[in-house]
C-alpha cells in the first residue's frame, strides 16, 4: 500500500513535463505561423527598378552602344558633303648638272629650295553608293532605337525576376525556420515523453531527424535568399536591405483582351527586338545595292589652288607659281581583283542570314506571347486553388490540434499538418508571384511594356 501511495508521486514531474513540452509544442506552432506572415518592408519594386536605371551595367552599355549607333546617319551624310584638303610640302634640291648637251643648261653644282601647298576641294556630283548609304543609315538608327527600347523593358523584367525570386526565397525560408520551431518542440515533447516511458525510442529518433533534416533546408534556404540578395545588388549598383511583401490580396485580372490570337497576331508589329531585326533586313538589303554599285561610275566636281615657291631649277632662275584649277573628275572602277564581286556575294549572304533570324524572333515572340498568356491564367487559376487550399489546411491543423489534446491525434500527425499548412502558402505565394511576373512578360514580349505596369504593381507591395 505504501508504494502505491508512492507511484502517483512520482508520475507527477513527468506529467507536468509532457504538459510543458505540450505547452512548448503549441506555442511552436503558433510562433511558426506567426514567423511565416510577411512583415513590413523598406525597398519596394519601383525603387529597385530606378536603382537599376543609374547603375545597372547592362542598360548603360546599352544606350552607349545607341549612341553610338546614331551617329551612322552624320557620317552617311558627310559622304555627300564637300571635302577640303590641304596638302603642305618643303623640298630641299641639291642638283650636279655632270654634263649636258643644251647649252642653256651650264655645268656646275647648285642648291635650292622649293615651298608648295596645295588646297583641294572635292563636292560629290554623282555617287550611287554614297546615296545608298545614307538610305541605309535610317535604317540602322531606327534599329539602334528598337534595340534600345528592348533594353529598356528587359531591364524592367531582370528586376521584377529577381525582386519576386528574393521575395519568394523570403518567404520560403519563414516556413521553414516556422517548421524547424515546431519540429523542435515535438522533439522536445518526444524527448519528455520518452523519459516518462511514453513513446519508443523509435519516436524520438523520428523527431530528431525531423528536426535536423528540417535545419539543413533552412541554411540551404539562407543561401538561396542570399544569393537572390546579390542578384538585385548586380542590377541595382547598392546593398539591397529588406524588401516590401506582397499583399495578400493581389487584384486577379485576366489579360485584356482576354483573346490568346489578338496578342499573338499584334505582337510582332510592336516587339522592339523584331522591329529591330526589321530594320536590320532593311539595312542589309540596302547594303546589297550600295556593294553592287561598286562598279558604277562616280562624278565629282574639283577645285584646287596650288602654290609654288622655287628658289631655283634646272634653268638657272627661282620662280613663284599659282595655279587655280577647276574640273569636273569621273571615275570608273574596271577590276578590282574581284573584291567587288565579293563584296556584293558577302553582302546577300548577310541578307539571307538577317531574313532568316527575322523569320526566328516572330516565331519566338509568338510562343512567348502564347506561353506568358496561358500562364497568366494558369496562374490565377493556381492562386484561387492554393487559396481554398491553405484554408482547408488551416482548418485540418486546428482540428488536429484540438484532437492532440484530447488525445485523439499524435503530435507526429499535428506537425504533418503543420507543414503541409506552410506548403501551400508557399506554393500560393508562388502562384500569386508567377501572375504578377507572367503578366510583365506578356507585355514585354507584346512589346508594350511600360513603366506605369511596374508602378501599378508596385502598389499591391507593403
């Protein structure tokens, strides 16, 4: 009777342990799910994206290129402009007349200088090729503007990659680091529960490999959310601190017009990068004419004055010339070796290979077009889903809880639910980052993304 009297003693620390892993357990659970909800941020969408504007390297070599290329037009045209030269000479003569047959001619040695400068002024009359490459200028500075307008809007979609994969690298560490507390307080709930001769041995190995396994994918989490950090800070120029979260009402809107063959058919006409390889045919098909008028004759009206100063020559006596001519030059290549030829085979080859890449970048906008269309609303569709998701998951988990007190439900099956509760919010906010970046992608590859598209987006952050 005495040690019957003992037995109910000596159970209660072991009771008020299990009730204090419980307690551990729940409040685990809680704190997870308040650790996974998104806080308040500093660095949203917009301010990155203008950050990107200043300092991301790829854009500014983009429009040092278009500038560049926009000087093709002065320098076509200075082809048809006059030209002026000056030509400058000194002679130092040392002559020794050995003998000579005309008496005028006296033998002896004699030294003397001679000054002549030479001004040149050339206007172009007739010149195919300049003519063609004027024409051709166009062309290329059209397809320098379209290039650069696709770098501008690839630039806003590198940012809204890499700030929503930040984002989403956020988020999934939260649910994790939420499901490593909770896996520890199971493991702490196994460990007491063992102690008292509750659960197996077998329980609370299962509960520490849960928990350490649950621990390496929070450090690989880290990385990964340190490495999409170091992305934006590429594009951006500057550190990258905390960034605003995604509402958790995102306005759902199908594309507009909700009719897949009207964004595929007009997306060519306003792609930046076909509209640039466009031009780019233009410009090697006038490229093609200017090489073929190698052969053709070109006129050019001449003006030159010339000067000459001699101190003395052959007849004995220094003299001062200026001569002022006025001509009208024609010239007629004949052959050239072939390079001509060559030049205009080279120049239809390139033409080909233009029109062949032309015929590519359509094929490509329009599977893009497409894909980004269906993802838009495969997207929205995913979101709604996830949604109804999450609350059966959330409504599960408080079941499961309930029944773990009454005993109906191990702790193994509450953490079961728990983590199935933090994988579909990580896959709804997923789903609500695919619509939001699907959408820029529709309207980068129909080519008419803006900055007012980031800016609307940008409201639904906080």
């Amino acid at each position: 009777m005495i040690a019957g009297r003992k037995s109910p003693r000596t159970k209660r620390p072991t009771l008020r342990a299990a009730r204090t892993a419980l307690r551990a357990l729940c409040a685990a659970l809680f704190l997870g799910t308040f650790c996974a909800s998104p806080g308040v941020y500093a660095q949203d969408l917009l301010t990155l994206y203008r950050l990107g504007q200043k300092n991301d390297p790829e854009i500014q070599r983009a429009r040092y290129e278009h500038m560049a290329k926009r000087e093709a037009m002065k320098q076509a045209i200075a082809g048809y402009l006059p030209v002026l030269t000056a030509q400058g000479e000194y002679v130092d003569t040392s002559q020794d007349i050995v003998s000579s047959d005309n008496t005028v001619f006296a033998k002896g040695e004699t030294d003397f200088k001679t000054k002549t400068y030479t001004l040149t002024l050339t206007q172009p009359l007739i010149n195919y090729a300049s003519f063609m490459q004027i024409s051709q200028a166009g062309a290329k500075v059209s397809q320098a503007n379209m290039t650069f307008e696709a770098a501008k809007q690839d630039l806003m979609i590198r940012v809204a990659e890499r700030y929503l994969a930040a984002l989403a690298s956020k988020d999934n560490l939260g649910f994790l680091r939420a499901e490593e507390t909770a896996d520890r307080g199971h493991y702490e709930l196994a460990k007491a529960r063992h102690a008292m001769g509750l659960a197996p041995i077998t329980d609370l190995h299962d509960a520490k490999a849960r928990m350490t396994e649950v621990s390496a994918r929070v450090f690989e989490a880290e990385t990964v959310l340190d490495d999409a950090r170091e992305a934006l800070r590429e594009v951006c120029g500057e550190h990258v601190g905390d960034l605003a979260s995604l509402r958790q009402e995102v306005p759902l809107k199908d594309p507009s017009p909700d009719d897949m063959n009207l964004w595929i058919k007009g997306a060519p006409d306003r792609n930046p990068e076909v509209l640039a390889q466009r031009f780019a045919v233009e410009a090697a098909r006038r490229e093609v004419s200017r090489q073929n008028a190698g052969h053709w004759p070109t006129v050019d009206l001449v003006g030159r004055h010339n000067n000459r100063d001699t101190d003395g020559s052959l007849f004995g006596g220094g003299s001062e010339v200026e001569t002022t001519e006025i001509l009208v030059q024609a010239n007629f290549t004949l052959f050239q070796g072939g390079y001509v030829l060559s030049r205009a085979r080279e120049a239809k080859n390139l033409l080909r290979a233009a029109q062949r890449e032309l015929e590519r970048l359509e094929r490509s906008v329009k599977r893009r077009v497409r894909a980004a269309f269906l993802g838009v609303k495969s997207a929205i569709s995913r979101v709604k889903a996830l949604e109804e998701s999450v609350r059966a998951q959330e409504l599960t988990l408080d079941a499961k809880k309930y029944g773990f007190k009454s005993g109906l439900y191990t702790s193994l099956a509450v953490l079961d639910a728990e983590r199935d509760l933090y994988l579909a919010k990580q896959k709804l906010s997923q789903a609500r980052y695919d619509y939001l970046l699907n959408s820029l992608r529709l309207k980068r590859a129909a080519g008419i993304l803006k900055e007012e598209d980031l800016e609307v987006i940008n409201g639904w952050f906080q």
